[in-house]
C-alpha cells in the first residue's frame, strides 16, 4: 500500500513539474507586450492583411482610391477558417473575438484585470473595414480605465494572448470567447 502512494505521488509531481514548464514557455510576457494603440505587439495593426483568400470575398484588394500597385489596408478583414466559417481578423490576419459575459450594445466590457491580460482589447484609431462588411456594424467603446475598444454587433473585441500567428483560433470555446464570426446580417 504504502509504495501504490509513493508511486502516485511521484506521478502527481512528475504532472506539476510538466505543466509549470509548459506555462513557462507559453508565458504572456514572450508573447508580446503592449503599445501605445492598447495593442500586443506581435498584432500589428498597420500592416497588409494576410488573412484567407477562403471564399468569403476573394478580394481582399479591391480597386479603390490606392495608388496603383498598392494595396489598401483595412483595420478589419475576414478570413475562413473551415471550423468557424467566415470570421473577423485584424490587418495582418490576427484573430479577433467575443466576450460571452459582454452584453451587446452596454458600452462596457465585462473583461477586466487578469482577463484583459490574456485578451487585450483591439481597437484601431482609424477602423476601416474590408468590402463586404458593413462599416454600421462596428463602433467604439470607452473601458473604465478610458482606453478605446472596438466593437462589432455592439460586442467588444479583443485578441488571445496564446494565438502564436495570424490565422490560428486557439481561443475559440476558451472560458466564454468566441471567434468573433462574420453575421450575414452585417455584410
């Protein structure tokens, strides 16, 4: 009996050593750090998109007021992602998310503290959005600490510290965030 525990413990230990090393490598200080725009670094907001060419609208470079040869960048895109459908992405194809806890159109965040820290905020001074979104879905919120949020349906966004490049989900269904998908009543 007395070496079944030894040998439990020993694995209960073995267990803890391993996941305290796996949360050391995913630490949010590697991750980014934040800017003057309330902004991870690692998501820039200014730079072209490289979100999906998926199906939902193919170009992603529309003929528009840019000079020719250049491409115009939108603050907000969309990119597909066969699991989700067509989903919100920042300029460079950053995921962007819902808060379940959020309620739409309050003009606050229910996220805050040790919450914000795993999903800052997104917001771009000047939000342009991609053709086929309707620009009316999108507004801006003023958190209580006064930085601005943008919103989309009234719902704020936010990013996920733990997506390690554009294009990656891995906050979908993680404690009541959602991809923040593309409503066709708002294309």
């Amino acid at each position: 009996m007395q070496k079944n525990v030894i040998i439990v413990a020993i694995a209960i230990i073995v267990v803890i050593v391993a996941v305290g090393a796996f949360a050391i490598s995913r630490s949010p200080q590697s991750a980014y750090s934040a800017t003057t725009s309330s902004q991870p670094q690692q998501y820039p907001s200014n730079q072209t998109s490289t979100a999906s060419s998926a199906p939902y609208n193919s170009s992603s470079q529309p003929t528009s007021s840019a000079a020719p040869g250049t491409t115009r960048r939108y603050a907000v895109n969309v990119a597909y992602n066969p699991t989700v459908g067509n989903y919100l992405v920042n300029s460079s194809g950053w995921t962007l998310y819902i808060y379940t806890k959020d309620t739409p159109y309050s003009g606050s965040s229910a996220c805050y503290g040790g919450c914000v820290q795993a999903w800052p905020v997104f917001y771009a001074a000047n939000l342009t959005v991609a053709p086929g979104l309707n620009a009316s879905a999108f507004g801006v919120i003023t958190r209580t600490n006064g930085t601005k949020q943008d919103t989309y349906l009234g719902l704020p966004l936010y990013y996920y510290e733990f997506d390690t490049k554009a294009g990656v989900i891995n906050g979908q269904n993680v404690f009541g965030f959602k991809v923040a998908t593309v409503s066709n009543s708002s294309s």
